[in-house]
C-alpha cells in the first residue's frame, strides 16, 4: 500500500488534502494539496527521485567514443541508465524511438531521452 493511498488531512485546516501533480526542474511529482490554505505534501519517493536526478545532474562523467561500424557511439554510464529506468520503467521497450542525439554548439553534443 502506498502512504499516498491512504485520506490525508492538512494539519491547519484539517481538511482532506486532495492529489495533484507539481513539476519541478521537469519532473511531475505526485503531492496532495489542501484547497482551503494551499499547503502542499509531495510524495517522499518522488522527492528522492529528484534528489537523485540533481546529484547526477551535477556530475561529470567521463565515457569513451568508439567506432562500431560507420557510426560513433558512446558509453552511457550505467548510474545514469538506471535512473532512467527506475523513472521510466515502460520506456524500455520504446528506447530506440525515444533517443535523441543533436550538436549544441561545436565540442558539446546533447542526448536527449524523451520526445
């Protein structure tokens, strides 16, 4: 059972706090909020999900670039596949179609997962 299941009231107004999606640097999370002062919960497993997206985020790796046949490819680290995976679980089978690779200027390529 998840705790955002259960009816959960707002300490001030004590009032049943009604569920909602906030975003935050691009994540949805899901939180409650009461309609009466506007105080919002936001769920403790998406919080850590986003404080480990920002300790990857500010992290640097360093990959290689290898030749597999015509192409260039480089190694994603396997921290940052898992992330992925834990937030996106049904996005394994769309990986291909999902993936996006494009220059930002000229030594700084982006890949980008998502639409």
């Amino acid at each position: 059972m998840d705790i955002f299941d259960a009816q959960i009231l707002c300490k001030q107004c004590k009032k049943e706090m009604n569920k909602t999606i906030v975003e935050r640097d691009g994540f949805e999370l899901r939180a409650v909020e009461c309609s009466q002062c506007k105080q919002q919960i936001i769920h403790p497993a998406d919080i850590n999900g986003l404080e480990h997206f920002k300790e990857l985020r500010n992290k640097t790796f360093n990959v290689k670039l290898r030749i597999v046949g015509n192409s260039h490819a480089i190694s994603i680290p396997k921290e940052m596949v898992e992330f992925i995976e834990d937030q996106h679980r049904q996005m394994r089978r769309q990986m291909d179609d999902m993936v996006r690779l494009c220059f930002e200027d000229f030594d700084t390529i982006r890949v980008r997962f998502g639409p």
